[in-house]
C-alpha cells in the first residue's frame, strides 16, 4: 500500500480528541519549561521527547478501528491492538530520526541562527519518510542488490 | 502566567498540528511516523531561543536525545506488548510511560549529565 491522505478520517475524529491532543500538548510543553526553569536545562530538555499524547492517541486508534470493523459487521478481536502496535512502529523510525533532529539542533544552534532548529525538523521528516520506505521496500533492495551482484558475478 | 498561557497555546498548537497529519495519513504505519515528530520540541525550542537565547535551547536538545532515545525504547516496547501480550493500548502506552522515565534518566545520568 503506498502513501495515501485520507480527509475521511477527519469526519470521525470527535472535537474532544482535538481537544485532549491540544491540552496535553500544550500541558507537556508547558511542563518541560517548569522543569528546565527549576532544575535546569539538562533535565527539561528529557521532556522534549516525552511521549505525551501517545497514549491517548493510541486509544483513539484502537477506538476508531474497533468502530470501523463493528459497522462493517465484522468483529474487531485485537484489531484495535494491531492498529495501535502498527502506529508505534511507525513511532520507532520517528524516534531514530528524533535523535537526530536533537543531535543536529545541539550541534548547530550555538552557532547559526534560529532557523536550523526549523532545518532539523525538515531533516526529522526527510529521515523518518526514508527509514520507512527502506523497511517496507527492504525486501525489494535486498533482492536486486543480490541479483545485481549474482549477475556481475556470471 | 503570561509566559505559561503562551508555552501551553503554542505546545498545544503544534502537538495538534502534526497529530492531525498524522490522523488523515494511511497506512497506519506510515502515520506513525508523527507520533514521534519533534513537535513539543519545535514550540518549546522557539521559546525557549526567543527567551533564554540559542546556547541554552542547546542544552536542552542535548538532552532531548536522551529523551528521543527513551522514546524509541517506549514504542518498541509498546509494540511487543501489543503483540505478545494480551494487554490494551491504553495500559501498554501508560506502563511504557515508567520505563521512558527509566531509560531517559539513565541514558542521561550515565552520558550527559
């Protein structure tokens, strides 16, 4: 299945889940400058990978596909589990590219200007769409790597 | 209070922004991507360099990557709870929310403190 938008899935996101997404993203935001205020900058900064509206995101994943499957008739069983477990995968290769995004921000922002934090985010997304793309085209690669080189071989 | 109420609507803004990206991108997988996107990160940065200057926001996203290294140990661990056990989304997610504590703390007391 390649990448595909689907603005359906906006007609059934209920207001409350836009809602409890902006409290506890601002909630967590403004929890990570408490803490970098008191404790210093060392510590606040672990927040800002804290995976805050993950779980209530996740929820709403597993909701929304058990609702899915019970109109279509079809009993949902675990489902909503294997959404959710699939989302986190995605989340992994979100993650390696998060550690680069900080590293890069750590690296460069003493000595550029503001905008490379903006640059690193572009750089989270380039990594994260491409992490992805190998794993599921992985198969693939490896297949015509080694045909490649079977025929270089002959 | 001033500064709080800023924080909250500009976290709030962008935490919404890229779940909403994420909501309307199929396969699953792929939209999954966004539940690790720097999105606390970008608001809370631009603050903080608006605020406290660029050297500081360093400092903080030094440690972010201890936090982002928690975040990949999080949902890989999310992952096999789902998959292995017979545990909700809601209690995996949540338990896993410990062990980012543990694993960010740890990463950063050993290497970055």
């Amino acid at each position: 299945m390649g990448i595909k938008f689907h603005l359906d899935a906006l007609k059934t996101t209920k207001w409350w889940e836009h809602l409890i997404r902006f409290v506890f993203g601002g909630a967590i935001t403004v929890i990570a400058g408490i803490i970098a205020k008191k404790y210093g900058p060392g510590v606040g900064g672990l927040f800002l990978a804290f995976p805050a509206i993950f779980p209530a995101s996740a929820t709403m994943l597993e909701r929304h596909e058990q609702e899915e499957k019970e109109e279509k008739g079809v009993a949902p069983g675990r489902r909503g589990c294997d959404a959710a477990a699939l989302d986190a995968r995605g989340a992994t290769m979100g993650s390696i590219a998060l550690i680069l995004f900080a590293a890069l921000v750590w690296r460069l922002l003493p000595n550029h200007s503001a905008w490379i934090v903006v640059e690193a985010g572009v750089l989270w997304l380039a990594v994260s769409v491409a992490l992805w793309l190998l794993r599921k085209y992985r198969h693939r690669l490896v297949g015509s790597f080694w045909h490649d080189s079977s025929s270089n071989i002959s | 209070m001033g500064d709080i109420v800023i924080r909250f609507v500009v976290g709030g803004v962008f935490v919404s922004a890229f779940a909403l990206i994420g909501s309307v991108l199929k396969p699953k997988s792929f939209a999954g991507l966004f539940g690790a996107a720097p999105s606390v990160a970008l608001a809370s940065l631009a603050l903080t360099i608006s605020k406290d200057g660029n050297a500081y926001a360093a400092a903080e996203a030094r440690s972010m990557i201890a936090g982002a290294a928690a975040l990949l140990v999080y949902c890989a661990l999310v992952i096999v709870l789902l998959k292995r056990t017979r545990c909700h989304t809601l209690a995996a997610t949540l338990f896993a929310v410990v062990v980012w504590f543990g694993v960010a703390f740890a990463i950063w007391g050993a290497l970055l403190k």
